[in-house]
C-alpha cells in the first residue's frame, strides 16, 4: 500500500527558515542597486515647463526649432543692475568688463550683450548665455558670485531670465534627496513609536517603506532613461512621499493583524499565515483602487501629469508587494520580539468580541446606535460648511516668478527689470513665420497692444537680432546696414517684447491677442506662451480626469462590495469631503499664507490622492462591515466594523497626513499647496468621514446599502 509521504520536520524547518531569508535578500538586493539612484533622478529629470506640453501645442513646436535660429543652444540669463542713483558711464563700464569677464566661467557662451542703460539710468540690463548641455543651475551660481564680487560699489546686481529662474527651481528642489525624505522618515518615525510603544517595530516598518522606494525609484528611473516617462522635481517629491506614506499604511494594517493573530495562535507561523490571509484582500483592493485611480492621469494632454500617473502607480504597486512580502517575512523573523517590550502573549481563552465592545471606537459606534440620523446629518452640516468657501479657491495659474517661496533672486531680478525697462525684456515672445509673411507679421506685431519692440533673429547681427521698426529692418549699431534675417525652413523667427512682465496676466491678455491676429500666419511661443498651453492644458486635464476618475472608482467599488448604494454614499461622501477640504485651503491660502492663487493642476492633484486614498480608507472599513454584517447583521456589522478597523486606519490616516504635510519643506508653491490639501483633507476624511458619516450614513439606511446583492436580505437582519 503505497502513501504521499509528508515533508520531514526537517525539511519543513529548513523551508521555513530559507522562505523569509530569500524573500529578504531578494528586497535588499533590489534596496542595494536601487538605493544610489537617489542621487542620479537629475540625469533623467527636467524642470523644463515647455517638456511638459503636450506635442501638438504651438509652444512645443516653436521651442522645438529655436535651435534652428542660433549656431548654439543656449538659455538667456538677464543680467539687471539698479541704483538708487544715476549709474555713471564709468560705473557701465567697469560693469562691461566683469559681465565679460564670467564669459570665462565654463558653461556660459562667449557672445553676451552688453549692459545697457534704462530711460531713468537708474538701472542697467545685459544679456548672457548659458549652454543647454551645461548644468545651468552650477553655472548661473559661480555667475552670481563672479558678478556680486565684481560689481562696482553703490550697484545691486541680479541674474534673472530663462536661466535665471531654473537656477531658483533646481536649487529649491535640492533639498527633495535629503531634507525632505529624512523629515519624512523622521515624522513616520515619531508616530510609529507612539502607536506601537515598541522601539523595533518603526525600524521594520520603515525598513519595509525604504525598501519599496527604492525599488520603485530603480525602475522609475530607467523609464525615465528610456524617455517613456518625464521626470520633474514635484514628481520626485510625490513619489518619495506616496511610496512612505502608502507602505507605512499597508504595513500597519498587517502588524495591527499579526499582533492579534499571535493572540491567537500559539506559535508564528501560524500567525503569520493567519495574518497574511486576513490582509491580502483589503491591501490589494485599496492599492488596486488608488491605481486605477493614478492611471486616468494617462488621459492628460500635459506630459508631467500624464507621467505622475504611471510613476505613481508603480510607486503604490511595490509599496503593496513590500508591504505583503518583505514585511511579513521580517516580521516572522523577529516573531513577538518585534514589539517589545508589549510582547503580544497567546491566549487560548481570549475573548474574540472584546475588541468590539472598549475603546473610543466602541463608544462612537454606541453613539452612533443611539442617534444616526442626528449624526450623519451633523457631519455633512460641518462639510457643507466648509464646502461653501471653496469658489474663493483661485485655481487660474500663477506666475512663474511666483513658484519659489522665500529666497529667488530670479523673481527679485524681474521685478526691477519690470520697474525700469519693458517688463517683457529677456522673455520675449517668439513668433515663427514664413520668409515671405514676414513684413506682414512684423507690422501687426508692431501695432499689437502691449508689444514693445520687435526683432528678427540674424545670426550675422553683433547681437544675432536686428530690430524691426515701422521704416523696416534696422542694424543694431547705428550706421551699418542692416542684417539679413536667419532662414530656416523656409521660415524665419521674430521675436517681440512686451511691454508687461513675461509672467502676468496682462502678457498673457497680449499674447492671446496676437495669436488671433495670427491666426494660420504664424506659430506663437515663448515663456508666455508656454504659460498659455500649460495653463489651458491644465483645465482641460481637470475637466476630462476629475469624471474619470470617479466613475473607475465607482465600478471599483461596486465589485468589490458587491452592490451599488454602498458604492455610491462612499463616493458622494469621499467628493463631499474633498470639497470641504479645498474651500478650508482656500481660506487658509487666502488669508493666512496669503498665497497669489493656484496652479490649476493643484485641484486635480489634490482630488486623486484624496478621492483615491479617501476611498482606500473606506474600503478598508466597508470591507471589513461587509463580512461583519454576514455573522451579525448589517446594523451590528457596521459598529463591529467600526469598532474593529477604528484604531489602524486612524493611525494610517495621520501617517499619511504627516507625510504628505513634510512636503511643506520645500519651498515650492506647488508643493506646500498640495500638503496642506492632502493632509488636511486625509485628517477630515479619517476622524470626520469614515469615523462617523459613513457608518451613521450607512446605519440609518441599514441593509438596503447592500442593494441589489441577497445580503440585504440576511437572515440575521431579520431577527436585527
């Protein structure tokens, strides 16, 4: 009679020792290739704002053939020098020779313009150039310094412009490698102690959150190489902020499960495998949702929104594997010593509904049991209420200048050169056109409102450009005949200076005009330009994902839940409280921080990391309600659920508040507008919505919010 033999005890222990221990190596060699890309992301990232336009937009098509017009690629940086006096011919000289002098300083071009007086001589402006190729930031720093120590006394010396202002970025994003991943870490840290009261716990869980960051940052890395994604710094950011903050959630919910299945069982491995069943399921379908929800960015006309989706969805996926593989496999290792010093003792007489019956949770669930109605009535009123200042969110863009926070020499310097010269000079508006259109559409620039001067590249002029005046092309040094304009393509480039600066409203107004008076004539870029396609880009962005977005969530929900009332109150609640959470940032950016307004993809970021991680929270909740009202009935489900999931999803819902809210660090508009957004709005959504709309919400209508599925006809319901 033959039999299946059974492994040995030996080799059962030997699997049970290799299992975690390859699971392990495998992550920390993933940690170990991926780790030193932290600090490679600048090869494959550009804050470029033109990159990041759609193919089709004029903009791109103009930025894309400005190298045609020139013998180098080159970004302008504006030299602006102002004094509270007459600046004197020798004071302009001795200025000539140091801005000629950092002609020297590698990276910056040999052909500059010299600085020319203002109409009031109470300024000067010059025009350097900096190599594309080179590390503009680097070499727009050493220019500073060159020129602050060179600069003849009495004088204030800035370097504004193109180059100017990507210095300011790249520096202002310097601190996202370092500052802003440790105040992370240290924040997630902090909180990790206080929930767990255990000193080893933290390290495994941020062992597991580190782990999956680099991981993700390794293979997003390489897409960006390959030019399948774009990379910028808020990119970066959300994505180092998202990978923590997503696997620090999952791992809480998995040690909230393994410390009750060590309760339960008496040895670890049974706990473990007890654990890792109750979990799989709720950290799949929420990560699978916020996905879902991360990829309807795919249908972005802007290139970085498109790319935010997929880099970070792939951020969530390895948080999701970290967080169901390395984590438990860690854990398994260190057994009950992983929460020492509260060991979690087995009990085999341990009284499973406990739980369900003390704490905070337990009591708002018997308030809720009490008075429903009254309850979810109330949390809607302090909604609404916030929802109500949400018109004075002013999401309509804002000036470029505008983008870094505190120090920007860049911003300084545009602000005097709008003071002292047309506020449009080193920003000009590139008009392409064909050889034979030219005459005609330097006339209608010239008559255009708000243009200053107009010019045509000539690559022969001393300052590649002629100036085009009502009497025709004119040389720039008075006497000499005029420069023949650069032909390429047959086309040629002008390029005209507005009279407001490059980044306000009023440039924006101009360069609208002039498209229309253009319109099948001529291809309109530049700085304003960009601003205008990125601008309408953004709300067409806003207007065609925000619906997206809710109806995957929606058909998310409704398999998962298996009914469709349930579905809709977790999304009309999770809107709801998005709503209120951007009228309160719009009151707190209005006058407390006093912000100049929005960008419009804030909005639209702010509302997929909300309603996808608002609805992360709720599933975890409804879920575990759903499997509660099949022993209990649907009302006592809902309090059980309530009771059981309280604790774990509130710490998880101020971990990610906390580590949204760290991107505050960086002194970027953006940035600091999308952690208060985001915490805040996942602080309401935890201890306001999901903690008491939705189950008195849920209550108060009992089983019908399983409709159309046969639970709403439980037995248990009936006898409820």
């Amino acid at each position: 009679m033959s039999r299946t033999e059974s492994p040995s005890p030996i080799v059962c222990r030997i699997i049970r020792i290799l299992m975690p221990a390859l699971i392990i190596l495998v992550w920390f060699a993933a940690a170990s290739i991926g780790g030193p890309y932290f600090g490679r992301v600048a090869e494959v990232s550009s804050n470029d704002q033109t990159s990041f336009l759609p193919s089709s937009a004029d903009a791109t098509h103009v930025q894309k053939r400005l190298a045609e017009f020139s013998t180098q690629d080159a970004i302008p940086a504006v030299v602006v020098v102002t004094s509270t006096e007459t600046i004197t011919d020798q004071q302009l000289n001795d200025l000539n020779t140091a801005i000629g002098a950092t002609t020297s300083i590698h990276g910056v071009l040999a052909k500059y313009s010299p600085a020319l007086r203002s109409d009031d001589k109470l300024a000067a402006e010059a025009f350097l150039f900096i190599d594309s190729n080179a590390e503009v930031s680097d070499v727009v720093t050493e220019v500073r310094a060159e020129l602050s120590a060179a600069t003849p006394r009495g004088l204030s010396t800035y370097v504004a412009g193109p180059a100017g202002l990507s210095a300011d970025l790249v520096i202002a994003f310097g601190g996202i490698d370092s500052i802003l991943l440790l105040a992370a870490l240290g924040a997630v840290f902090v909180i990790l102690l206080i929930v767990y009261r255990s000193l080893l716990l933290p390290i495994v869980v941020l062992t597991t959150s580190m782990f999956a960051l680099c991981a993700a940052l390794l293979s997003v890395w390489w897409l960006a190489k390959a030019e399948l994604l774009t990379l910028n710094g808020q990119i970066q950011g959300i994505l180092f902020i998202l990978v923590i903050g997503a696997a620090t959630d999952y791992s809480l919910l998995y040690t909230a499960r393994y410390r009750e299945e060590l309760r339960r069982h008496p040895d670890k491995l049974s706990a473990t495998k007890a654990a890792w069943r109750g979990t799989i399921e709720p950290i799949a379908a929420s990560g699978g949702t916020v996905i879902a929800g991360l990829l309807c960015m795919l249908a972005s006309e802007l290139n970085s929104n498109r790319s935010l989706g997929p880099v970070a969805a792939i951020g969530v996926a390895f948080a999701m594997l970290a967080a169901l593989t390395l984590l438990p496999a860690l854990l398994y290792v260190f057994g009950r010593a992983a929460f020492w010093p509260t060991n979690p003792h087995f009990d085999a007489e341990r009284d499973e509904g406990a739980a369900t019956h003390t704490g905070i949770y337990s009591r708002i669930g018997q308030l809720i049991r009490r008075a429903p109605r009254l309850v979810w009535i109330g949390s809607t009123l302090i909604l609404v209420a916030g929802l109500a200042f949400l018109p004075q969110l002013s999401a309509d863009g804002v000036p470029q200048s505008k983008f870094v926070l505190g120090q920007s020499e860049a911003r300084d310097g545009q602000a005097a050169l709008a003071e002292h010269f047309p506020g449009g000079s080193g920003s000009p508006v590139y008009v392409l056109t064909a050889q034979a259109d030219l005459e005609a559409v330097a006339h209608t620039l010239l008559a255009a409102g708000g243009v200053s001067a107009v010019s045509v590249t000539a690559t022969d002029s001393p300052t590649g450009q002629a100036s085009i005046t009502d009497a025709g092309i004119q040389s720039p040094i008075p006497g000499q005949p005029a420069p023949v304009p650069t032909v390429s393509g047959g086309d040629v480039l002008i390029q005209a200076t507005l009279s407001a600066q490059a980044d306000s409203a009023e440039a924006q107004d101009a360069v609208r005009a002039i498209r229309t008076d253009l319109a099948g004539m001529a291809l309109v870029g530049g700085t304003t330009a960009t601003s205008i396609d990125t601008l309408d880009a953004a709300i067409h962005d806003r207007n065609v994902i925000i619906p997206l977005v809710l109806v995957v969530i929606l058909l998310i929900l409704m398999l998962l839940l298996r009914a469709i009332v349930a579905p809709l109150i977790l999304i009309v609640t999770t809107v709801l409280s998005f709503g209120a959470a951007m009228g309160v940032s719009a009151l707190v950016f209005n006058h407390v921080l006093q912000f100049p307004g929005a960008d419009p993809t804030v909005p639209l970021y702010g509302f997929i990391f909300l309603v996808a991680l608002g609805v992360d929270y709720n599933i975890f909740l409804m879920s575990r309600v759903r499997e509660e009202s099949r022993n209990y009935g649907t009302r006592q489900g809902i309090l059980r659920g309530l009771a059981i999931t309280g604790g774990v999803i509130t710490s998880a819902g101020i971990v990610l508040a906390a580590t949204f809210g760290v991107l505050g660090v960086i002194p970027i508009l953006f940035l600091v507008q999308l952690a208060f957004i985001v915490a805040f709005g996942v602080l309401l959504d935890t201890l306001l919505v999901r903690t008491l709309l939705v189950p008195a919400l849920a209550y108060d209508i009992g089983p019908g919010i399983w409709w159309p599925s046969k639970l709403r006809h439980s037995e248990k319901d009936q006898v409820e």
